[in-house]
C-alpha cells in the first residue's frame, strides 16, 4: 500500500500513514486531515558514481569472447 503525507488541519500536525486508496479518500471525505502533494522521488543510475566490475565477471566475459568467434563485439 501506499505512503501518503496528511496533514491534520486542526494541528497543522504533518504524519505520514500507509493507507489503501479507500481508506485515503474515506479520511479526506471525514475533513479533518488534507494531503501533502510531492513531487515524485526519481532515482537514476546516471551520475559520478563509479561502477566497478568484479574480476570473476571479467574472467566469464574472456571465456564468452574466446567462444563466440573472431568477428565478436565484445569488450572486457
């Protein structure tokens, strides 16, 4: 389920609650509480981190590259 951010208008009070959609809509038809709107949290692999590669995975790609032929693509 879902993580929404409500706001208690009374308090001001700010509490995140894990709540199935119905259960949001039936708080906020209560008036009582409104919904703190975000904006979406992204997460992307691109960026000044180094990604490292471990010797086994170079030890598989050798024995791949030396199978496949002369013509192949791949780079160790």
């Amino acid at each position: 389920m879902p993580t929404y951010t409500m706001i208690n208008k009374e308090t001001g009070e700010e509490q995140d609650m894990v709540l199935s959609f119905a259960e949001r809509d039936e708080l906020l038809a209560k008036g009582n509480h409104t919904q703190k709107l975000t904006t979406a949290k992204i997460v992307s692999g691109v960026g000044g981190t180094a990604r490292l590669t471990s010797d086994g995975w170079k030890d598989k790609l050798r024995e791949i590259k030396k199978g496949s032929g002369k013509d192949n693509t791949i780079n160790i």
